[in-house]
C-alpha cells in the first residue's frame, strides 16, 4: 500500500547549524508533498510544499527538494534557531486524495 | 479569518460508550478529512468527504466509525462501542477544492477511552 518512510526519526543541532530531513514515498502517482511543523500539543501547520512538476522551492530559510525519479524529497532548514524545535513531518498525495504522513522527526535545536 | 475548530477539546469517555467528535471547516472550503494521530506517530486517514459526500473512507478502522457532512460544512464523527484502542487525537482538515490544495487542521480532539 501507500507508504512514506521518514528519516532521521530524531536530530539535535547547533543554533545556526543546518537541517535536513529526508522522506521516500511509494506511491508513483503522488504529485503534492507538503511538510508540517507540530509543536507538542499542537496542531500541524504547513511550513512549505512541493508538486511534482518542480524540483526545488525556497522560502526565507526553509527548502524543499523533490527528485520524482527517486521518489524522495526532503526538507532543508539553514541557519536553525531555538524555536524551530518542534516535530516535522513530510506527506505524499495524490491530486484530491488524502495525505498519507511520515513518522516524523522531532528536531531539537540547541543555544 | 477563522480557522478549523473542533470540538470538544478534550473527551474522556468509558469503554463501549458512544462519543460525536465536531470540525467546523474554514468557511467556504468543500474538502474536509479526518485523520487520528497516535502519540508519537503521525496523522493516519480516516475520510474525505467532498462537499456532503465521503470520498474516500478507505481509512475508517471499522463498522464502529461512521462520519457525516449533512449541509457540506461542519462534520461529525461517530463513534460507536468506544475501545481503549481508540484513543487518539482526532484531527480534522479543511482545504478549498481538494484538488492537491493546502490542507488547514483544526486543534484536534483528544478521546481518551477507559
């Protein structure tokens, strides 16, 4: 069945350093990959997407690379801060379907 | 403007009670999903309903879970003979079309069964 498999499932930074949490999906027809934030007890909040006719997106110091080949994409946060400890989590979508989520990474981003 | 709300907040409830959990969607948006979250786990799919029609409910665990859109907007999901294995956050999303939009959670409902 469809399946999102997410790593790594726990990461610990320097504030300042870089990030990066990688995801791979079965699903060839998934064509939308969105990356929540959910901070505890919290609910997921987007912070970026991708659809599969673009390879990269940015937003101030949040990526997202897609490579459909592959069928991975993954998250990029630069110049980590304190509060972007949280938990993120990637998903995988076909067009009007439901989301089917990774298991998450729970970033801890030390001063 | 507001987001998706749900209520309760919070539910606790006994074993083999029924329970109603409530999402009111951002107004306007025809697709709203339920989705349950485990503790440590991500969000897991229960229904899509598009307008006041379930799409997709594929990820209703069993006969005892039941959802309902009647008038395209606030949904409810239904619950019957709670068991403790219910236990969960129950998540609701709203997006505009469904078509690969963003999809908007709500807060959440905690049930805990005992």
């Amino acid at each position: 069945g469809e399946n999102v498999e997410q790593h790594p499932s726990t990461l610990s930074v320097q504030e300042g350093d870089s990030a990066v949490i990688k995801c791979t999906y079965s699903d060839s027809a998934s064509n939308y990959f969105p990356w929540y934030k959910q901070e505890l007890g919290k609910r997921p909040q987007l912070i970026i997407d991708i659809r599969s006719n673009v390879g990269e997106k940015k937003d101030q110091r949040i990526a997202v690379t897609l490579n459909k080949t592959a069928k991975h994409f993954s998250l990029h946060i630069t110049e980590t801060q304190p509060e972007d400890s949280a938990v993120y989590f990637c998903a995988a979508s076909r067009r009007t379907d439901k989301l089917i989520f990774g298991t998450g990474t729970r970033l801890q981003v030390f001063p | 403007g507001a987001g998706v709300s749900q209520t309760p907040s919070n539910k606790v409830t006994e074993k083999g009670k029924y329970v109603e959990l409530r999402c009111d969607p951002i107004s306007g948006h025809t697709a709203l999903y339920w989705y349950r979250q485990s503790l440590g786990q991500g969000p897991e799919f229960l229904i899509y309903f598009q307008g006041t029609g379930a799409a997709d409910d594929s990820g209703l665990p069993n006969d005892r879970f039941f959802a309902v859109r009647p008038e395209g907007s606030v949904s409810t999901l239904k619950i019957q003979r709670t068991e403790r294995g219910d236990s969960a956050v129950y998540l609701c999303a709203s997006s505009a079309t469904g078509a690969a939009d963003t999809q908007y959670f709500g807060p959440g409902t905690r049930l805990t069964v005992l």
